[in-house]
C-alpha cells in the first residue's frame, strides 16, 4: 500500500511527521487551556469568598452574617459556617444535598481548600473554602461555581483545534506534493534528456554549472554513463564499418576470379592462379576480422576503459620492450612529460601505434625514434626510423587498404596495417598523417585527443 512514487513517499513521510508533532501540540495546549480555564474558575470563586467574608463579623463572642444591598447577589451559591455550625446556604440547596455535604467537607479543613463534584447527569461543580479568622471565634466562607461553560469553552477549544489540525494537514501534504514535485522537476527533466542522447549517442551533457550540487553529482554521474553509452555505439559502429570496408575488396577478388574462372574452360595453370588469388583474399579476409574482432573482444574485456583516458609512455615503452627489432636496429623514446594522457583506452592506442611501430622496425637500418608531446587538446606521437621511407609515387595509396609499395620485399604484410591504424584514430577524434618531407627515412604522426 506504500506510494510507488518517490514524491508520494516523501509527502506521506512529511504528512506522518506532521501528524504526530501537531498531535503532541494539540494536546499539551489543551492540557495547558484546561488547566488555564481550572485556574481562571478558581480565582473567580476566590475573589467571591472574599467578598462575602467582607459580611461576615467575627469580631464579638459570635459569628454575625452582616446584610448588604446586593446581599442575594453574593448569596448565589454560598455557604457560610461558623466553625463547624452552617449558618447560611444557598436558597436552592438542601441540608443533605450533595453540593451541601462537599460544602461541609471543605468547612472542615483548615485553610483553603478547592474540589470539584460530579453528580449524576449535572455539569460539574467547583467549591473552594475561605477562611475568615477572628479573636474569639472563626467562620469559613464556601462558594461554588458551575463549570458548564469552563467545560465548554475546552470542548470548542479542542474541536477548533482538530479542525485547525486537520486543515494544517491537508495543506502540509497539498504543499509538501507541490513542493517536491517541483524539486524533482529537474530530475525529471535530466532523466528524459539522458535517455534522448543514449538513443542517438549524442555529445551533449549536462555539466556542474548552474545545478545544485545534488544535481551537479547526478549530472556527473548521467555524463559518464553518456560517455560510455556514446563509446559504445561508436565502437560499434567503427566496428560494422570496420568490417564492411575492409571486407569488400577481398570478397570482390573473390566474386570476379570466380566468374572469370567459370566464364570458360581454364587449364590448370589457370585455375592454380585463380585459387592461390582466392586463397590469398581469403586469409587476408581472415587478418582483416583477426584484427577487428580481436580488438573488440578485448574492449569488452575492459570495459573499464572506455570512456577513458591513458597514460601514452607506458604504453609506448611496453610496445617497445616487445617490438622484436633485429640487432642492428636500436629503439629509443623521447617524452616531453612523465604524464602524457590520451582520451583512448589502452588496447585501442595499441592497435593504432602496432602497425606504425612494426614498419619502422622492419624498414629502419639502425635506428627507430618515437617522441611524445602534448599540444593544446592534443598529443602528438611521432614514430621515426631512417629506412629507406616511403617511395613518392606511393605516397598517395599509402593508406588504402591492400596496398603495399613492394610486394614482394619478403613480409606477410596484407597492406592492413596503416589504413586500419588511421581508421581507428579517426574514430576516437584522432588522425594518422605520414610526412613527405622528412628525409632521410619515414615518419608517421599520431595526433589523439587529450584525456
């Protein structure tokens, strides 16, 4: 039965909590207005005996009630006794009547005294004894008073406080609706945008500025959750494209060596070459999804990283260690800080850096440079080797893919490397450029957004 809402839960939390302190208040002021109105009938009948003891002569051997002019005015309700002798009482009572008896009871006490009576199906009355001193004798004064309207002026009191206490609760949860449906307008309103972006990978976020710090830290918490989302749909999509771009040239050799193969009888030398072209688009085939997939196994092996950022010397002298260079060829690595932080997981600055280091290292004669700076949003990473670079009339197919200079310079390579390599750095905001100019040898720029 509890509300499913968290605004139901936080108004019927605010409703309870008033409830019980308006409770507690409607009972101690009550309690404190019973006790006021007790006081208030107990001065009046006070001030009465006082003003009847005002007749009473104790002064000689006996007690003489004196006659006033407004003697049946202060009569109402009084009796009046001379030690433990009545000598007046109202004209509506009797000897034995039940107001009469408390009357004695109270004559009887020394000083004075104050008690209620209840009789049967009559309001309750309140009697207070006076005493009046004299030299030889002593009398006591005794009144009462009706406390009908003492009991209802309480009785109005606590009905108008229930209502007061009802109406209060109505407004406290009314209020306490609007207050937190107000509160959590914005929540409301970060929720529906969040799920807007995930939907379509957008780049907007939420920030800290402007927000309440509740909010800041749920907007922080929406933005990395973003991050990730993005990151995802666009490893996805680098991978599909991935996948369709670098498949269809292999699967095209494929189709076309098949038809012409078919289109006519063919020797057997024919159809040898026709299989050893088949067979090499095949296995580059099996490179391309190689390198693709295992590159995705391993981004969902380490979700961890992605969104994030990592630190490039690390991974840059991990590389290194096992590039596998001959000899001959000596490596060396220049940073322009201990902390240099690109906003790629590590296993993705790997495969964009593999390709480029594993040329430098089979193409350099003696030396293989890699140097790593930060520019404003940017790291720059710069691989060097002084091999005989790369000839000008390739320069323009370097990175397309199954494209090599020289086919046959003894490697395995299906000319994969490099276009894969700028394709993944395009797909994280980066780039992979080559630079014509530097001689002697080649040199490959990385550039890769800042974490």
């Amino acid at each position: 039965m509890a509300p499913r809402t968290l605004r139901g839960r936080l108004s019927l939390v605010a409703l309870t909590t008033a409830a019980l302190l308006m409770a507690i208040l409607t009972v101690a002021f009550n309690a404190v207005m019973d006790r006021h109105l007790q006081h208030q009938a107990d001065d009046d009948l006070r001030n009465r005996a006082a003003a009847v003891a005002t007749t009473v002569d104790t002064r000689g051997s006996r007690v003489r009630v004196l006659e006033t002019a407004n003697d049946s005015l202060l009569d109402s309700n009084v009796w009046i006794y001379a030690g433990d002798r009545l000598l007046e009482k109202p004209p509506s009572t009797t000897v034995g009547n039940p107001l009469t008896r408390a009357a004695d009871r109270l004559a009887g006490q020394p000083g004075p005294v104050c008690t209620t009576v209840q009789t049967h199906g009559r309001p309750p009355v309140r009697l207070c004894s006076r005493p009046v001193p004299g030299r030889r004798t002593a009398a006591t004064v005794v009144t009462a008073l009706d406390l009908a309207p003492y009991r209802s002026s309480a009785d109005t009191l606590l009905v108008g406080s229930l209502i007061l206490d009802a109406v209060m609760l109505g407004c406290t949860y009314v209020l306490t609706r609007l207050s937190v449906g107000r509160a959590l307008r914005p929540v409301r309103t970060m929720t529906d945008q969040a799920t807007q972006w995930s939907a379509i990978g957008s780049a907007e976020r939420f920030g800290a500025e402007d927000h309440p710090a509740e909010l800041a830290r749920l907007g922080a918490s929406l933005d990395q959750l973003l991050d990730r989302i993005r990151t995802v749909l666009r490893h996805e999509q680098q991978l599909t494209g991935e996948l369709s771009h670098e498949l269809r040239t292999p699967l095209t050799r494929i189709v076309m060596e098949l038809d012409w193969w078919r289109s006519r009888p063919r020797t057997d030398a024919e159809t040898r070459a026709a299989q050893e072209v088949i067979s090499e688009a095949a296995q580059s085939m099996r490179t391309i999804c190689d390198t693709l997939l295992n590159d995705a196994r391993e981004n969902a092996l380490r979700p961890a990283t992605a969104p994030g950022t990592t630190d490039v010397v690390p991974v840059l002298d991990h590389l290194l260690q096992h590039l596998g260079t001959p000899d001959r060829v000596k490596t060396s690595l220049e940073a322009e800080a201990p902390v240099l932080e690109a906003g790629v997981a590590p296993a993705l600055l790997e495969r964009i850096l593999s390709p480029l280091l594993t040329n430098a290292a089979r193409y350099a004669r003696l030396h293989v440079t890699v140097s790593a700076r930060r520019t404003p949003g940017v790291v720059r990473i710069d691989v060097i080797d002084d091999g005989p670079g790369v000839p000008e009339t390739f320069v323009a197919e370097l990175f397309q893919p199954g494209r090599r200079a020289d086919s046959g310079d003894g490697h395995d390579g299906a000319g994969l490397g490099l276009p894969l390599a700028r394709r993944l750095a395009r797909a994280v905001g980066g780039e992979v450029s080559y630079d014509p100019g530097h001689a002697p040898g080649a040199k490959f720029t990385v550039s890769l957004p800042t974490g």
